[in-house]
C-alpha cells in the first residue's frame, strides 16, 4: 500500500492540508509538530517490525478484542512504549476481523469526529495517522493520563455493574439494556443531572450512526481534579454495520426493558429520557439538533479517508436510520 495524498487534514478533516491542521496538533499532539506518518511499518510487515509491536502488546493493559498498541510521544515524534513507561497513545491499525477491514481506521477517526464537531459530544482526542508502507491506522489520547504522566481513576460500565466472564459469562458486557446505565450513573455520580442528557445523545448518536458495537465496557466514568467523577468522553465510536451484521443495539435488550420497549424508535428514546429524569424540553433539544445536520454529516464524509463504496455505504446507512428516527 503506498501513501495517499493528502488534501484534508487527518486530524480535523478540514480542507487544504496535506499533513495535521494547527488545530489538530494543538488538540491531540500539545502543539507539537508530529508527522502523520509513523516511524514504523504496519505490523507484520516483516518480523522485525513484528516483533517490536509484539513486545508492546505485552505492556498495554486495556481490553478489547481489536488489536491496540501503546505509544507516547518523545518531543515531537510517536514512538512506542518501552518497558516500564505510561503510554499516552493507544494505536489501533488494520483489524484482522469483519468485512472491509482496512476501512475500519477511517471510519472510527471520521466517527469520532462527526461526534465532537458536529453534536458536540466530547470525546477522546483522536486522528488518521500512517504507517511509512501507507497503512493507515487509528490514533487516540489517552484521556486517563495526566500531561505528568499519571493515571485518573477509571471504571467502565461493566465493572460498576459487578459483571464479569466469571460471574455473568463471557457475554457479560452485551446483558441488559441502556436504561440500566443511567441508574447507576444515579448510584455513582453527583453530576448525574449534568451527565444524564450527555449519556443520551452519546445513545442517540451511535443509532444514527449504526454504532451497534456499544457494550457496557464502552461507557466510563472518570474521575476528575476534585476527586469526584463524571461521565467520561466517549471513546470507540464507529458504524459497526460497514464491517459486521450486527444489530441495531448491542444491549441485548435494546435501549429498554422488554415491558417498556414499544412503539417507534423515536417514541423509546422519549421514554428512556422520560424514565432518566431528563426534562422534556432538553429531551426536544438533543432530538432536534440530532436531526438537523445531514448536510454536516454528509460533508464531513466526503472529506474522510473512507474509500468511495464504503462513504456511499456510511451515509447511506445514517440516511435511513435518521429517516427511522424521525418518524412518528
């Protein structure tokens, strides 16, 4: 694979760049200027290159079944860790799974970045960044590290909910349904009436965008400088559908519990924020801003670095979700 030419900035996806905007760096890299081409071929490329990205799998300690290296950055160049170091990247490139394999850095960077600039979903700073073969892959700052290198206390979802393959089996992570997530948002967060609506929107967001990868291990909180914690950004954002059949919520019982989960798509997400305690007039200003930026949406889509099958395939995905969402 060659490297391709560059006319929007990998970072920001804004037009006449041909390497990360200032923008960019500022928010991902502190203002430094990296390179978007990595100091290394993609994994196993050859065994060199093989075994220095195995000795780093061996020093990440985040789960997840996509492979993810660990990386941080040594005055203006990304490296990765050696023993004993704090990353303060993960890496993600090229999965060995799912359909379309080699889209899947594209479309979690063009995700993650519809969700920030366009919903206005905080989320972990991320980017595209290359391999020097042109492989591309997925790049994101750890938002659990500190500038000084130390670690914020984190907890997904699954571990606030005592699940795990030992006590719940090995589909612990997809039992339940969503509103579960907001009651124990209630049981841990002082800032619930603050993380509620965000919660909501982060759920109403990776429908429209066929996100139905969406466990409980991909919700967090995090604690904070005051000691107390907060919902934390958002973070593995994808459509999933480009890459597997899968459904349209990863919670085996969707957004609901089975007795309240009736009606259309719209009419549950007004029950769930009903049952949430979200005010109703928040509720109609998180719908309509939801369903007001296709024309965004569909910009920053042909901005990205999908390739043109699977930008047709990504918007017309969330065309007919959006068209599900809105009827009555």
């Amino acid at each position: 694979m060659s490297l391709p030419k560059i006319k929007y900035c990998p970072g920001t996806l804004s037009e006449g760049f041909d390497s990360y905007s200032r923008t960019a760096l500022k928010n991902v890299f502190q203002g430094k200027k990296v390179n978007h081409i990595l100091p290394y071929d993609s994994p196993a490329s050859n065994s060199e290159t093989d075994k220095l990205f195995e000795d780093n799998r061996k020093r990440l300690s985040i789960s997840g079944v996509q492979e993810k290296f660990s990386v941080l950055l040594d005055k203006n160049k990304l490296r990765l860790i050696n023993e004993g170091e704090q990353g303060t990247y993960i890496l993600k490139p090229i999965p060995s799974a799912g359909k379309k394999q080699d889209q899947m850095p594209a479309n979690e960077h063009l995700t993650m970045q519809i969700a920030r600039q366009v919903y206005g979903i905080e989320t972990a700073e991320n980017a595209l960044i290359f391999f020097k073969d042109g492989t591309p892959a997925y790049i994101t700052k750890r938002f659990d590290v500190n500038g000084d290198g130390l670690k914020w206390a984190q907890e997904d979802f699954a571990s606030l909910a005592k699940r795990t393959p030992q006590t719940h089996g090995e589909h612990y992570k997809y039992l339940g349904n969503y509103l579960e997530l907001f009651k124990l948002m209630r049981n841990y967060l002082t800032t619930y009436k603050l993380d509620a609506p965000r919660l909501l929107k982060i759920l109403l967001f990776n429908y429209l965008f066929s996100n139905g990868d969406a466990h409980i291990k991909n919700f967090s909180i995090l604690e904070t400088p005051f000691g107390d914690y907060r919902l934390s950004p958002a973070y593995d954002l994808l459509n999933s559908r480009i890459h597997i059949e899968d459904k349209d919520f990863a919670l085996d019982d969707g957004l609901l519990p089975r007795n309240l989960a009736q009606g259309k798509i719209g009419l549950q997400f007004a029950k769930i924020a009903e049952k949430a305690e979200i005010r109703e007039k928040t509720f109609q200003d998180i719908m309509s801003l939801m369903i007001s930026k296709s024309d965004i949406v569909e910009k920053m889509v042909a901005a990205s670095f999908l390739n043109a099958t699977t930008k047709r395939n990504y918007f017309q995905l969330f065309q007919g979700r959006l068209k599900q969402l809105t009827k009555i």
